[in-house]
C-alpha cells in the first residue's frame, strides 16, 4: 500500500537546486537506512545524463535509479515544495512535488506505483498536495488513495 511504504513527507519553502530537492526529499529514507547515499547520487546522475525524465506530470516529479544502485527496502518520500524548482529551463520541467522511489526489484512497488498513479491522475489532487499547508493535509490524501 502507498501509505505503509512512505519513509518521510516534509514540506520545505524553496530549495537551491533540483539537486538539493532530491536530496532533501530522500533524506528520510536514507536517515532510516532504506536508501544508501549512492541511491541519491545515482538519480542524480541519471537526470543529468537523460535530463528531466522524471518530471511525470505537470508539477510533479518520481526521481528514481536502479534498485542495485542502493535500494535497502522499497520505499517512497514525498517533498512539497511551496516555491517549485525547474529541472530545467522549460516551464513545464518545474515541480512542487517530489516522489522518491526507492524500488527493490522491478515487482514489489508496483501496487504503490499504481495508487499513487491513480492519485496523481487527477489534477484536483495534485492542487490539494500542493496546497496543502502541512504534513497531515497531504497524508490523509495519500491515504484516501492507500486502500
């Protein structure tokens, strides 16, 4: 279920860079020993060989590697950022919405993968996690969308 394997929901105002919001929306899941910090500079490095693939959806963004680059235990975070931050200089490469996804093979996520799809596939929704103004805002979303 999506909410049983979300590490970390944290909002922050702004971040520097699209790296330093990979790194901070991991950082739960690495300070819980679910990711290893090469987990973090492999989706680094990915998004600066195959540029913004991650950029999923208008505003939101499922930065992610290979489970052999690091993946202890399938996991997810979320990062809401109240100033978007662009993965490049396209407008339609900004994100308010930072999903990690820490995958350890190419089966076991999918059932999260689904439900959080099926969350993201409204745009309603999508508005609702980027307004919301806490943590517990954003949670009973994804738990509406856990079952």
């Amino acid at each position: 279920m999506l909410n049983e394997i979300i590490g970390g929901i944290q909002i922050a105002d702004k971040v520097e860079s699209w790296q330093d919001a990979i790194e901070l929306a991991a950082s739960p899941l690495l300070q819980k020993g679910m990711i290893k910090e090469d987990y973090i500079d492999a989706m680094i490095t990915n998004i600066n060989k195959l540029g913004p693939y991650v950029i999923i959806a208008p505003h939101v963004a499922i930065p992610h590697a290979r489970p052999e680059d690091g993946v202890n235990k399938l996991a997810m975070s979320l990062l809401k950022l109240n100033q978007p931050i662009a993965f490049s200089e396209e407008e339609r490469h900004q994100a308010s919405l930072i999903f990690i996804l820490a995958a350890t093979d190419n089966q076991t996520h999918l059932k999260a993968l689904s439900q959080l799809s099926t969350m993201l596939s409204e745009e309603e929704n999508i508005d609702t996690l980027i307004n919301g103004k806490t943590i517990e805002d954003l949670q009973i979303l994804i738990d509406k969308y856990s079952e």
